[in-house]
C-alpha cells in the first residue's frame, strides 16, 4: 500500500483533485490486479467514508435528537392529534390586545388647536345682531355671530365676547358649550353655543414606515381605523405579504400581518389619540433543503401556507435522492403549543417561550399526504428531505467509477500496446 496521492479525474461538472484516506490509498497498478469481489469490497468500506452529503440521514436524524445529558428536540409524528392542537395556536392579534375601541369618541382640546365658535341667542335678544327696520331702527329678534377661528392659548384658554378668557384645554367641544352658555346666562337671551375643533396637532395618530407618505393624521372624532389612517398616508409600499403593521399605544406594542388585518375586518381596530402606526417591511418565508426537486426560499404569498403548498412549490421530493419516510419541518414552537404534545417532565418543557420540534412526516402513509393539506407553516420554517440509503450508494459507485477507470485504460493501452507488439 503506497502512501502518495493518487490524482482521480472527477466529472466534468466537478473536477477537483480526490484525495483517498490513507486505509483505501492504492496505485493504479494495484486496483488493475484486484479482482471483481475486492472491488467490491473496496466499495462497501468507501461507503463508511466521509462521502458528500446534503445533511444528516433520516436515523442521524432520530438519533441525534438526544444524548446522554439531556435532549436537543423534540420528535413528533404528524397526525390528527399534533393537527388538533396546533389549531388551537395563539394569532397575532391587536383586538385582543387593545380592544376593538368605542364607536365614535369626542376628542377633548388641548394647547395649540384651532378653535370655532358660533354663538346664538333668542329673539328678543341683540347682543349678537338684529334686523333693521326701513326706517333704520334695529328690530330685535335674536341673532348669531361667528367667533373667528381662534388657536388655544398656552394657558388652555380661549377669548368669547361678552363671556371673556374661557379655559378650553383639555375639556370636550360639548363641555365648553355648557361652560359658554353658563357665561352669557344674564347677558343674552337663552344662550347657545357651537364649538369645533377645527384642526388638531394633539388629536392625531403618527403614521410611518413603509408607506407612501409619512405624516400625522389628525382625528374627527368619527372613529377612524388602522386602515383609513394608513389609506390618509398613501398606503403601503411593499406587497400585503411582506408588510408587518405595528401598533404603539400608551408604551404598549403589538403587531399582526397586513393581509390578515384585510382577511379579518375585526383586527382593523379604531385608533386613538398619539397612536403610532409603523408599516415593516418582513418577508414571511420558508427554506427548503436536502434532496428537494429544488433548494429555495419559498416566500409566503398568502396569510396562510400548508406544507403541501410549500413542498409543491420546491417541485416535490428529488426521486433520485429523497428519503419519502425522512421528510421533517424544523420549527421553534411556541411553548404553549409543544407542551400539549411533549411529555411531562421532559427538560425541553423547560426551554423558556419557544421549544424546538422537528415534525416528522412519512409520505409513504396516504394519511400523512392528507395531513399535509392541514399542517400550517410558520415564517422561518425549515424543510428538511433526508437521503435515502440508496443514494450513498450511488455516490460510493460514482467514487468507485472515477477510481477505476484510469487503471481500465490503463490496462486497455498495454493490451493495444502487446497486441501491436
């Protein structure tokens, strides 16, 4: 057994230089006097070898999932029981979080608003105008007035004739016609009063990220929601499926996928006053690898993706390489979610807000390709398709191939060369 290098022309696609353990080095002149069973042989052992591999095999798999200390993952089998919880997931959700909010709320003034006033009193009253007769005398028979439009002072007040410095700053429009018409009591007869906020730098949501235009919208008070302020921006510009919504109120955040605010008009909550709206940009997507028709980042082009969609999109299993019995889904899962199907007193229980689970799914059982159809994906989501056994196979003979055929022309050019001889 020699110890040198043996140069071994790979396929075309791949020519490289192979170097062979120092258990299987042999020359060129050794392999031509081997005899077929030593091949062969050779051929089993080169299986053991450090062969090229796309990932761990279906058993490396099972076997991994636990050593003697402690566990790495959970491995659960597919089924009708595994489907029945995981419908019971918790969903982003913003009504749950915030509440679906009144129907209509009257925004209360505040410093730096833009005030309207419009004052009435009954005839016959003239403090706020009258009509006048051809002969030039005013004829009293009640009358209004318009205050102009007026900005709320620092002091939170604002001037009415007849009624002086009226404090507005953080009372309702209702509650400032009372506190005016209690002013003109005496003064006027049966008073009335008209209060708007005309516009509002308090009363207004803040609306930025991925949309169009960023800006303040203000409020009416007619209970605008998520959707109308993000629409008062210009919309967003990425796709449904990519955009993420944030909600920000009172120092509390939470967030749900654009298309599912479309999909369930529950979640599209009114706003309130100093709301920030904050559109994301976040591809969902899913990484399929090992022996697929095609290694890919699926993206998700819907709220919701099965697994059948997602392996369909990677154009199946490789029928030359996939193991149909060592199909997984690799997932952190929400621990809520994994202890309905974990053992009791298993260390992963302990793992904090998120378990790992591998989903193991045999596509060899019809129900299993049922279960697919109902098996929903999460964003960051792996699919792993193991090799069959047979594969290394093919891999050891392709090794096996480049090995012997530069002896085989070896042996065939000293045949010519005798022959011419």
């Amino acid at each position: 057994m020699l110890s040198r290098r043996i140069r071994v022309p790979l396929p075309t696609f791949a020519l490289s230089e192979y170097v062979l353990s120092d258990t299987f080095k042999a020359s060129s002149t050794a392999l031509r006097n081997l005899p077929v069973v030593s091949v062969i042989v050779i051929a089993a052992a080169l299986s053991g070898c450090a062969l090229p591999s796309s990932g761990p095999s279906a058993n490396q798999v099972i076997e991994q999932r636990k050593t003697e200390t402690h566990i790495n993952y959970a491995m659960v089998d597919v089924n009708d029981a595994v489907l029945s919880y995981a419908a019971v997931r918790p969903r982003e959700s913003l009504v749950s979080h915030f509440g679906a909010g009144p129907r209509t709320s009257e925004l209360s003034i505040a410093v730096g608003d833009i005030i309207g006033v419009n004052l009435w009193e009954a005839p016959p009253g003239s403090l706020f105008g009258g009509n006048l007769t051809a002969s030039g005398v005013q004829q009293s028979s009640g009358g209004s007035t318009t205050i102009p439009a007026q900005t709320v002072s620092g002091d939170g007040t604002i001037a009415v004739p007849y009624a002086g410095r009226i404090r507005v700053s953080g009372r309702t429009p209702s509650q400032v016609e009372r506190q005016i018409s209690s002013a003109l009591e005496g003064k006027a007869v049966q008073p009335q009063a008209l209060v708007t906020i005309q516009r509002s730098t308090a009363n207004a949501v803040t609306v930025t990220g991925e949309v169009a235009s960023g800006a303040r919208i203000s409020l009416t008070g007619a209970g605008e929601r998520i959707l109308d302020v993000i629409a008062s921006s210009g919309g967003i510009r990425a796709g449904a499926s990519e955009s993420i919504i944030r909600l920000t109120r009172n120092g509390a955040t939470a967030r749900i996928p654009f298309d599912t605010l479309i999909d369930n008009p529950a979640e599209n909550i009114r706003v309130r006053s100093g709301d920030l709206i904050t559109v994301v940009r976040e591809p969902r997507t899913i990484l399929v690898l090992g022996a697929a028709g095609r290694n890919a980042e699926i993206p998700f082009e819907a709220s919701r993706i099965s697994m059948a969609d997602a392996l369909a999109k990677a154009a199946g299993l490789n029928d030359n390489r996939a193991d149909a019995k060592g199909v997984f889904v690799l997932r952190y899962e929400m621990a809520s979610v994994a202890r309905r199907f974990i053992p009791a007193g298993s260390s992963l229980n302990n793992s904090g807000e998120y378990i790992p689970v591998v989903y193991r799914f045999n596509m060899k059982n019809t129900s299993t390709l049922l279960a697919m159809q109902r098996f929903e994906m999460q964003p960051r989501d792996v699919i792993y398709i193991a090799n069959a056994s047979g594969a290394e196979w093919q891999k050891v003979m392709a090794v096996f191939s480049g090995i012997s055929s530069p002896a085989l022309s070896a042996t065939s050019l000293a045949i010519n060369a005798a022959a011419i001889k």
